[in-house]
C-alpha cells in the first residue's frame, strides 16, 4: 500500500472516529434525559401511590364508621323493636279493664238515676221522715250528691275515654312494621303522635300550652312503612318542642303569651300528584346555616351531654331517603323557628 492510500484511510478512520465520538455524546444526552424522565416518573408515581394508599386507608376508615353506624342502628331497631311490641302488649292490657270500666258506667248511671227517682218517690209519698233518715240527709248532703253524682259519672266516661284513646295511639304508633309496605293514613299516624306528646304540649309553671295548627289537606293512603313513619314525626314534632322551650328562656310567662309557642303541620299533595309533602314548622330559636350543613349527619347533635344522642334526626333523614325513596329538607332562620319538610312519593 502507498503513503497516500494509508493517508487516506487513516482520514477516513479519524472521520468514523469523530462520528462514533458525537453518537456517543448523543447517547449520554438521550441517557441523563432519560434519567431524569424515569426520576420524574418515579417521583409520580411514588406520589401517586401514597395517594392511594392515603384514600385506602381513608376508605377503610369511612368502612369502619359506616358498619358502626350500622351496627348502632340495628341495635336500636331491635331495642326500638322490643319497645314497640311492649307498648302494644301494655297497651292492650290497658285497654281490657278500661273496657270493662267504660262498659259498666253506663248501667251504673241508669241504677243511679232509678235510685234517685226510688228516693224522690220516698220523698213525695213520705214527706215526713223520721229524724235519724233526716239526720242521714243532712248528714250525706243528698242535695249536693243528686246534682254531683252525674257529673262525676260523665267524668269517669270522659277518663276512660281518653285512657283508650292513649292506649289506641300508643298501640298505632308501636306497630312494628311488615317487609312489606302497607297503606297507612298519614293523618292518623301525626295525631297519634301527637297525642303521645300531649304532656309536653299542654301549659305548665313556665309557659302557656304550645298552640299546635293543622292544615291538613286532602291526602290518599300511603304506601309506606307505618311504624317508621310514626318514629320520624315523634323525632322532628319532639325536636319542635324542644326548639320553642329554649326559645322561651329568660323569658317570662305573659312575655311568652304574648308570641305563643306554636307549631304549624301542613300536608298537600304536589301539584303533579305524585308526592305527598309534610311540612313540621315551628317558631323556636332556629338553626344556623352551618348547623343546617350537618343536621342530618350521624352522632351529630347541639344539645347538652345527656339531653340529645344525636340519632333522632339522623335516622329520620334515613327512612325518609333510604326506606321510602323521598326527601327530608330543612330551612330556618335564627331567632324565627324551623320547618322540616318532607317529600314522599305516592306509588
């Protein structure tokens, strides 16, 4: 080989040389790059993960929560269950020797009455009495008896009267629901409710009696579930009558006359006729806005240690949404009172 044919392979050598050199430094571009590519998604995806393991954990907590949640419900199913079969069986109890009263009382009025007469006859044919029966008169005060004895008959009538109502109310509130859904007076089932409620209703030393107001409309027999209806107007009237008695503090008893308690219940159907609508308003101290955020909320509760488990409207929130696919809503201004609403639909 000649001096120029080595000459040029060796230009020819330093030119693969150079293009080896720039892939080369290419090549260690491409792999820093590369290395901070993998780095920035090592660093996303070791976020991502503790992310997801920040949701897992936050997941089983919620889990944990909610089978608690459960769990309490349960339990106050079967105690509110074995309550509501007792109060029926007390009830029914209560309402047999009632009966027996209430039976006997109108006999008992006529022997009166014939006594009465058989003494009047004495009288009339005997005008002169001897004076140990004139004694006895005087002594007994026959007069007073012959006017008070039917008033005190018309109000053992009027006692046994309401003893069965109550007992009626209480046996119509504590029936225990069915799997299925029966047809149920809505009426019926807020003023038996009522009626149970009727000793914190009336007057006592620190206000006059809170005034209760119906408007009911026209409503059909609703498909439902009647005892957990029953449970949600005792837990929202309840909550009415505590609202207005911390309304009343500091105040006086003719202060409080003067803007009565008071406790208005409307029900309607919607325009559609789909829905029925039971609205519970009352003009107590209200709730503010951000105590209306969390009402419905589990365990949640303003009132004192003691005084509020913090279930009540929970629960009633549960039935209305869960059980009969409605709504329960609330809206209250401080100082002007509450209205829940309910929304159920007619099937």
């Amino acid at each position: 080989m000649e001096i120029v044919d080595y000459q040029q392979e060796i230009k020819e050598l330093k030119k693969a040389n150079r293009i080896i050199q720039k892939q080369l430094e290419r090549s260690e571009t491409d792999r820093i790059k590369l290395e901070e590519t993998n780095e920035k998604k090592e660093y996303l995806l070791r976020k991502v993960i503790d992310e997801l393991k920040e949701y897992q954990n936050s997941l089983e907590e919620r889990s944990y929560e909610l089978e608690m949640m459960l769990l309490n419900l349960q339990i106050i199913q079967n105690k509110m269950s074995s309550l509501g079969s007792l109060v029926a069986d007390v009830a029914h109890e209560i309402n047999n020797p009632v009966g027996f009263i209430a039976g006997n009382l109108a006999p008992a009025k006529e022997y009166i009455e014939n006594l009465l007469h058989l003494i009047d006859l004495y009288q009339q044919t005997y005008p002169q009495t001897s004076q140990e029966i004139q004694e006895t008169i005087n002594l007994i005060d026959l007069e007073y008896i012959r006017e008070d004895l039917p008033k005190l008959i018309s109000s053992m009538k009027e006692g046994t009267d309401r003893i069965s109502n109550i007992s009626n109310s209480l046996r119509t509130f504590s029936r225990a629901d069915t799997e299925q859904k029966v047809l149920f007076n809505l009426h019926e089932g807020i003023d038996n409710t009522l009626l149970i409620l009727k000793h914190r209703l009336k007057d006592n030393k620190i206000r006059p009696a809170i005034q209760v107001v119906r408007n009911y409309g026209e409503l059909p027999p609703l498909l439902c579930f009647p005892g957990q209806l029953n449970q949600v107007f005792m837990n929202l009237l309840a909550n009415a009558i505590d609202a207005l008695e911390e309304s009343n503090y500091g105040l006086s008893f003719n202060e409080i006359s003067k803007n009565p308690n008071q406790i208005t219940i409307h029900t309607a159907q919607s325009q559609d006729k789909n829905h029925v609508l039971i609205r519970i308003q009352d003009n107590g101290v209200g709730i503010s806005a951000d105590v209306q955020q969390k009402i419905f909320d589990h365990l949640f509760t303003t009132k004192p240690v003691g005084k509020g488990t913090g279930l009540g409207l929970s629960i009633a929130y549960q039935i209305i949404a869960q059980k009969h696919r409605g709504t329960l809503e609330v809206k209250s201004l401080l100082g002007k009172g509450s209205e829940f609403i309910i929304n159920l639909p007619i099937y």
